[in-house]
C-alpha cells in the first residue's frame, strides 16, 4: 500500500482543528456547554433518585426492574432483582451488592456491646435516613441540606442497632458518618 501525502487534505485538517479550537472558546458556547453539563447532571441525579424511589415498590420481589434513562425520553436500562429470603416477619434481608434495590434488613459488619466484630442487619430505612439525614432526597439541593443537617446534628457519626435477620433480636451497633 502506498500513501502519499495530500497538501489538500492536510490544510483541510488544519483549517478544521482551527475551526473546533474557535468553537470551543467561544464564551456563548462554553455557557451553554456549561448549562447543558448542569442540566444533563441534574438529569442523572434525577434518574437515580427516581430509580431508587421505584425500586421500594418492588424490593424484594425478584426479576427485574426498569430504571429510568440518563436523557429524558431515553430508554430504560433494566436491572436485575435479587430473590432475597425473607424473615417470619415478611422482611427481606441479605446484602445489596450492586443491586438498585434495597432489601429491607441489609447485612453490615458492626460491632457487638464488648467492640467485637459482629455480622448481622440495620434496616434500610434507618440506613437511608442515617446516611441522608431524612428521607431520600429528591433533588440535590434538598440533599446538600439534609447533608449539613445531618452533619450539624451527628458531628461524629452516628449508631445504629444490628439486628440477627429476624429483624427484631439486637445483637450489637453500626456506625455510620465520619
């Protein structure tokens, strides 16, 4: 294969590097680019909370779940559901790995009431509300508030109970935050 080198081409490659260089510095664009950063990340937050919202209706029941797109009028992705057990009481539990659903005891390494490590499950509305400082947020600026919030009240973090997966027998304590 032989190539030659094209003058042509080579000052057409240059004269549009020239013109995308141009196109990014210009300050309207570099605003709107900006914007439309801003607006895809709200976006993105969005969508998360959402599908975070969407998963508490169908926790625990296995198969799968739709989460919203990235891009309004996007597609969903589908993301599987874990057939977790569930405890006399109807609760799931087991841990959440890479799961968008929560079951409703989730397993942790805490500490029992002598500082030794003990295996067991917080509830996952006491994790949320511990690691949110409320209720999920639904915007980030809700979530920044409920962040200083949390931060103002539990300076150093805060305990939660551990519980055996009855959900109900305490067998040591959780900490979460700082």
């Amino acid at each position: 294969m032989n190539v030659a080198f094209d003058p042509r081409r080579s000052d057409a490659l240059e004269a549009a590097l020239a013109d995308r260089v141009r196109s990014d510095t210009d300050p309207r664009r570099v605003r709107r680019r900006r914007r439309t950063q801003w607006l895809v990340g709200g976006g993105v937050a969005a969508a998360a909370v959402l599908s975070v919202a969407a998963s508490a209706v169908v926790a625990g029941a296995p198969g799968w779940i739709a989460l919203p797109g990235a891009q309004p009028g996007a597609a969903p992705s589908y993301a599987s559901v874990p057939a977790w057990p569930r405890n006399a009481r109807g609760q799931t539990y087991g841990a959440q790995g890479a799961s968008p659903v929560a079951p409703d005891l989730i397993l942790v390494e805490g500490e029992d009431a002598s500082g030794a490590p003990v295996t067991g499950y917080v509830l996952s509305k006491d994790l949320t509300e511990a690691e949110f400082g409320g209720p999920e947020p639904t915007s980030p600026a809700q979530a920044l508030r409920q962040q200083e919030e949390r931060l103002r009240r539990h300076p150093d973090g805060q305990w939660l109970p551990v519980y055996a997966s009855d959900g109900v027998t305490r067998i040591g304590r959780f900490h979460v935050g700082p």
